[in-house]
C-alpha cells in the first residue's frame, strides 16, 4: 500500500495544529528523563503550553496549545531533549522500562543509546516516516507487542530475534552485531519504501527487508503474549533500591505535579502504557513520594479503574470530536460507573450519564478511536446523537 498523502506525524520543530492549538511532540528514546529534563518540560508546559505534559503510548511526551514554539525548542535543546533538527522525528525507541533494575534479564540501556546515536548519526536516517518504531524487549516480553517494525527481543545467552513488523523474523543477532543489524534494517526500509509510513504496509516487507540485510532466518518463530500491564506500585530494584510505578490519569500528568516528581531528584522512565516509573529510592523517601503524590493523583494502586480505562484526545483538542470524550470518561471513573457492568452493549446511542461499563475500556470522540489499545476493550464511541457502548470481542 503506498500513500498519497506525506508524513504529518509532529516533533518539536513541526507542530501539529490541534483544534486547540499548535501541539508539539518530544521523542524520549527509551523513556528515560534526568529531573532536570523534567523540570523543563513542567516549566514549558505551565509557561508555554496548557499546564499540562501527555504521555504517549510510544514512551514519548506532548505539550498542547504552545504559544511560542521557538521558545519551547530553545529550552528543549538546552535541556539535551532536542539532540538533532534533522532526526528529532524518527527517535521513536521503547525499551523495557524495568531493564537493568527490577528482575533479571540483561540491562538493555547501553543497547538504547548506542542505537539513538546511530539514528543520530546517519543522515539518511533522518528521512524515516515519524510513525516508524524500534522496540527493545529485555526478554521479560513487555514491549514486544507493542508491534515495531523493527525491534529485538532477547534470548537466552548472547542471542536476540529479530523482529520486523512485529513479528519474529527467524533472524538470531548477537547483542555486539544488534546496533548495527538495527541501523541496517531502518536503511532497508528507506530502501524498500514507497510512501509507506510503516514496514507492515510495504507488500511483503519482512521478507524482503530480511533479503536486504543479507541474514538467513532460522526455522524457529516465537510466538508472543499479548499487551503488559503497566509496573504499578512498590517496585524493588535488584540493587536493593526501590521503584514506584506511577499511573496516570488519561495519560495527562499536570506540570505542577510533574515539578515535585523532579523535585525528588531520581530518574524518571516514562511508559508506553501512559504512566511512569520513578525509580533509584531509599525505601524512607520512597514511602514519602507516595504520601505526597497519591493525593495529586498519581495512581500507585494496581487494582484503580483508572488503569483500566483510555480515551483519545476529544474536544477541544480534537476538531472530529463530537464531545469532551476525558471530561465525560472522568466523571464515570470518579462516579464508579465503570465499576459496574453494563447490559451488554449499547448500539442504540445513550447519554453519557447512562453509561455503565466494567473492565478495560476505550472511550473515543468519533468513529475514527484513534489512541484504541491492542488488548480487548469496551468501545465507548461518541456519535452525533450520543455515545455507543460495544462489548470487547472474544
């Protein structure tokens, strides 16, 4: 499939202009944040932007409404979150966020930052669609489903498979050969691509990008579990320090709570699954962070409905939306409407006071549901006439 029309996906130098306003876009390659990093975004989201830093479901982060978006890439780029203004885009890396600290499996940070300065590095590379992404997958599984088109999942010893479209090629690397195996594909997908924005909508792209690379596929093909839960909660680290996993409210962090998570002075990993992790804790501080922050409402429960519900931007972010789709899945967090289970789907639309549901959920503006998650869900889909509620599907 070749598209017509080029890629839009934003960054930080090309704002997408939202129904409420220029929305800037800051890749984060594996999640990882320095408190000063932090503070940058919390300081440019409360001074430039809505108030408001959204996490996204590649591990990256957002600012809405930005009033002036050379202020904002002159601080970005003094806080080292603006390395490059060709290849800022293509930065797209989601490693396991609990790699080298809680478990384990091998420490896959040296593999994130040496494959960050070979996209950096290479010039050409800068031509990928911002829609492309790496994942790195320790072995624990948590990223792999995310679907990259071109990711590494570990095995046991020194080996990895290879995957291309999310799925196991049959290619077997060795963690010294992965940056460059890495680096190899993405060149074959510029050479293999026809205005396609990802490696599945290129006609038989795995294959020819597996020929490309001049790598014979073993026989053997794993098959993966689907999505992970978000790390939530007490989180003990290997070096006898802790971690605190931190969910989200609908993706939205406010920057005055994100001041006091920096305040910490502790590394920040952000999530694909719209949540963080702040971790390197004494176990004293670590019990104080909770106090703190629980009350501001970051969610250090497991069992919230709050980790069980997503919803798209909606109105007024979004001009297709037919209402404030978070305002109305709020209200039926916080009236525990979602803890209740419906009467087996709506298709005849109802208001959204009259909304009953229980277990994952996905709220969505239009028939479009952009932001749906891989797992099973409720679909709860505002139309012009009200919201239709549809079962997940077995």
């Amino acid at each position: 499939m070749a598209r017509t029309d080029p890629d839009s996906c934003p960054g930080v130098l090309r704002l997408h202009e939202a129904a409420d306003g220029p929305l800037a876009r800051i890749r984060v390659p594996g999640g990882t944040l320095v408190p000063e990093q932090l503070q940058t975004l919390a300081a440019a989201a409360e001074e430039l932007g809505d108030g408001n830093i959204e996490l996204t479901s590649r591990g990256n982060v957002q600012l809405r409404r930005v009033r002036d978006a050379d202020a904002l890439a002159a601080r970005l780029a003094d806080a080292g979150l603006l390395p490059s203004r060709t290849h800022e885009r293509v930065r797209n890396i989601i490693a396991s966020p609990l790699s080298g600290r809680v478990g384990d499996h091998p420490d896959l940070r040296p593999l994130v930052h040496a494959l960050d300065r070979g996209l950096l590095g290479a010039p050409r590379l800068a031509e990928l669609p911002g829609r492309v992404l790496f994942t790195l997958d320790d072995g624990r599984g948590d990223v792999t489903p995310l679907g990259p088109d071109i990711g590494l999942h570990l095995l046991d010893g020194d080996r990895s498979a290879l995957l291309l479209a999310g799925r196991d090629s049959g290619i077997r690397v060795t963690t010294a050969e992965a940056p460059e195996v890495l680096l190899a594909a993405a060149h074959g997908f510029l050479t293999l691509a026809d205005g396609q924005w990802r490696l599945h909508e290129i006609a038989d792209g795995p294959t020819r990008l597996a020929a490309l690379l001049g790598l014979e596929p073993g026989p053997d093909r794993l098959e993966f579990a689907g999505p992970a839960d978000p790390p939530i909660g007490w989180l003990p680290q290997r070096d006898g320090l802790v971690a605190l996993g931190a969910g989200v409210r609908l993706g939205s962090l406010p920057a005055r709570t994100a001041e006091f998570l920096a305040a910490v002075e502790r590394p920040i990993l952000l999530t694909p699954w719209r949540s963080l992790i702040l971790t390197d804790l004494e176990e004293w501080p670590a019990e104080q962070v909770v106090r703190v922050l629980a009350p501001m409402g970051l969610i250090f429960d497991a069992a919230s409905p709050w980790l069980r519900i997503t919803a798209c931007a909606g109105a007024p972010g979004c001009a297709k939306s037919h209402t404030d789709i978070r305002a109305d899945a709020a209200a039926a967090v916080e009236s525990g409407r979602t803890e209740v289970p419906g009467a087996g789907g709506s298709a005849t639309p109802v208001e959204a006071a009259d909304i009953t549901t229980a277990g994952r959920q996905h709220w969505s503006g239009c028939e479009r549901r952009c932001g749906r998650p891989a797992r099973a869900a409720t679909e709860v889909t505002a139309t012009e006439a009200g919201y239709r509620v549809i079962p997940p599907r077995d």
